[in-house]
C-alpha cells in the first residue's frame, strides 16, 4: 500500500507525478485517454502570463515562468526534444472589470517587470491596434457592438510573458522524466471506483478489473474531476465547485505587421472587447474568447459528450472582437481552431488541496488559466502531500511555499477548497 496514485495525465497530473517520484514515492498515473496530454492539455493556447487578482497567483505565475524560461533546468535531465518557451510579451487592455491598479501592485510586491501603456504608446507599440474602449463586450448579433468608442485605453505590459510552444509536448517532458525517477503510467485506463477504510483511501479500482492498494490519491483528472470527486465521497466541505465547460480556441492569419521581423508579436488580453490574442508559428492567430457576460456558456454534464468541432458561431463572434481590435484582420469564411472541455473552478482559481478523505488530494478546477502554472501545481501537491501525512493541519495551518527562482513565499491556503466566496478578489474570467 505505498503506492501515490495520479488520475490524469494531462500537464498538471504529470507535473505532480514527477514531483512526488523526484521525492522517492512510488507513483503511478492513470489516465482513460491514449496519450500523456491528450485531454484538455491538448487544446490550451499554454500562455505564460502574470495578471492574477491574488498575490498568490501573481507569485506563483511568476515562479512558475522561469521554470519554463529554464525548462532543462526544472526537467534535470534529457527529454530528446525539450519543449519551447516564447517570450515575446503581453498587452493586458485596461477594463473595467480588472483595472490596472487592482494587480500592479502586486507586480511590484511579488517583482514582476512591467511598463504602465497610454493609447498612444499602444498604437506605436502594437502596430494596427485599435486603441477605443468599448467596454462593456457584445454578442456581434447587437447593433451597439458597432458603436464608436467611448474613450480611448492603454496597457499594461510584462515583457518576460509569452507562450509554451507545444502543450502536449509539455506534458510528455514531464512525463518522461517522471518515469527516469520511477512513475509508471497506465493509459486506456479508467478509474471506477475507491476502496476507503476508517476514513482514508486505500485502493483505486480500475475498468480492467484491477484494484491497485495506495496510500494517496492525487484527483488531477481535469474535466472528469467532478466525477472522481463524487466516486471518492468528498466535497460536502467545499466551498468552491468544479464544472465541465466546452471551450473553443480560434486560428486565423495575423494580419500584416503584427509580428514584425519575424516574431510571434505581443500577446493581448482584451477583456474590453472579450477576447485574447496571441502569436503562432507560421504568421497565425490564436484567438480565444474570456467568458464575457453577454456570451452563453456551454457548461456540460459528461466530458464526453463535447461536440468536438469548432463551430461557426463562437468562430465568427471571436475572430470578429478580434478584427475590431486589429483592423486589419481578415474574418474568414469557415471555421478553423481547436474544441477543448475546461475543469473550471466557480472563481476560476484552482484548488490545490487536501480533502476531507484522508488520503485523497485534488488539483482540480486548472482549466483555463493553470497551463502555465503546471511546473509549480506539482511542487504544490507534493509539498502538501508530505506535510499533511507528516501530521500538519493543512486547514488550520496551511503550508507555506517557497520558491527557487523568486524568493517568493506562497500562501497554499490560497488554494483551498473551504476558501471565501464572493469577495470581489478575482474577476470571475479565465483571465483570473
């Protein structure tokens, strides 16, 4: 029974395997899909950004860049093709909903570089951009999305933001070096049930019929959290849910001096119009949408259910907010990007947690906005893990985290299942 056993291998679960067997534990991952990174992985835009409501998620975005600007350095030893981090850069729009002095403060607590934009700057700095305010975001179906702009809105910009290359990439470095220090992974594997006993978990039965004996569980399942959550008996503590929600991610052709000489331009965070924008190889556009309060939302019951095209209507309603902030956009006729099912959180932060099941540990709701976290998601569970089998209270002293690169202590309880609700810190988006 001293087996940790990982459900999922996405980025996160594999983030957390590599951890836990870096510290000598025995792991093993189980995951239903056929692949290391095959889930929601597969389909983030894996930016690298640092706009967070919370120091804690400032800090930890922070630290967790330079993970991934000294990739080799986390790894520790020879992957074969090392994913590739992109540093070229983020333009957050100011917004109503998260005004710049709601978060630079923060960089300036927490030390990360930033330069404070007005409009002009903005146009000089990101060529083609429209500068106009047209807060607060419309279906493209409401005449008023047409309207001229009520005012004019800057930036704040965080040089050392970018990109990770390959999502799925990422999550097989990880992987794969999670299993030069022992993991083992199961893949095609589906969990159906728990054995517990005097209130902890002992056992994790398969869909082969298997039970593997444990002495920790580690629910990373993404989208199919929920459910795992439910197979476990844990969450009448909790004060935040997790939900399936259907996302789609656009490309498009850059338009014309966006990525001048040959780089993938600055990255934009529009929440005015609703929309985020970021580079691709080969002149592209990733553009995807951050849950605006006049869109629908296409939450799910089964993960499995998601229709798995991209579709002409959320298509058009993003690469149209788009072409009105870079004019020279060109809307295309058909549909093209990626269908992704997000775990997302009731605030859109994780919860890097214990449970009330002894034994039983979530990182879950990581949708949207963990990818670029990934490196410290695993740090986090396994600090958590071993003080809490050590014998610490993790509710009533949560652990302290410090990190390598910044020097940062993060607050853990800041990702707590029984955290406060409702407090007006976060923006309630993927944006944080």
């Amino acid at each position: 029974m001293n087996v940790d056993v990982v459900v999922g291998a996405g980025v996160i679960g594999a983030s957390i395997a590599l951890e836990l067997a870096r510290s000598g534990r025995k792991v093993l991952v189980v995951d239903k899909a056929g692949g290391v990174g095959h889930g929601s992985t597969s389909s983030s835009s894996a930016v690298v950004r640092f706009n967070f409501s919370t120091r804690a998620g400032v800090a930890t975005a922070w630290e967790s860049q330079h993970c991934w600007q000294h990739w080799g350095d986390h790894l520790g030893c020879d992957v074969g093709e090392p994913v590739r981090f992109v540093r070229c850069g983020l333009a957050m729009l100011d917004v109503e909903l998260a005004p710049r002095a709601g978060y630079v403060h923060l960089f300036d607590d927490v030390g990360v570089p930033y330069e404070e934009w007005d409009s002009d700057t903005l146009r000089r700095r990101i060529p083609g951009i429209d500068a106009g305010r047209y807060w607060p975001p419309k279906r493209i179906d409401d005449e008023r999305f047409w309207d001229a702009p009520n005012g004019e809105l800057g930036a704040v910009y965080t040089p050392d933001a970018g990109y990770v290359g390959d999502p799925q990439l990422a999550a097989q470095n990880l992987a794969t070096v999670a299993a030069h220090h022992g993991a083992q992974f199961r893949l095609r594997t589906a969990v159906v049930g728990l054995d517990t006993e005097g209130g902890r978990v002992t056992g994790v039965r398969l869909d082969d019929g298997s039970t593997v004996p444990c002495r920790t569980v580690v629910n990373a399942a993404g989208p199919w959290s929920g459910a795992l959550n439910g197979l476990a008996g844990v969450g009448s503590d909790f004060t935040i849910g997790v939900r399936p929600l259907r996302q789609e991610v656009a490309h498009a052709t850059a338009p014309a001096g966006f990525a001048p000489a040959g780089s993938p331009g600055i990255s934009v965070a529009d929440m005015d119009l609703g929309t985020y924008m970021r580079g691709e190889v080969g002149g592209n556009l990733l553009i995807g949408g951050t849950e605006p309060e006049c869109d629908p939302l296409d939450w799910l019951d089964d993960p499995d259910e998601a229709h798995p095209r991209a579709t002409a209507a959320v298509f058009d309603a993003q690469v149209t907010r788009a072409a009105r902030r870079l004019t020279e956009l060109a809307v295309p006729s058909r549909p093209r990007g990626v269908v992704g099912v997000y775990d997302v959180a009731d605030d859109w932060s994780p919860i890097y947690d214990r449970t009330e099941l002894d034994g039983f540990y979530v990182a879950i709701g990581t949708s949207g906005n963990q990818f670029k976290n990934a490196p410290l998601a695993g740090k986090f569970l396994a600090t958590i893990i071993e003080q809490v089998e050590g014998g610490r209270d993790h509710d009533a002293d949560p652990v302290q985290f410090l990190g390598e690169y910044t020097g940062r202590t993060i607050d853990l309880g800041a990702f707590s299942r029984r955290r406060k609700v409702g407090t007006g810190a976060s923006s309630g988006t993927v944006m944080g």
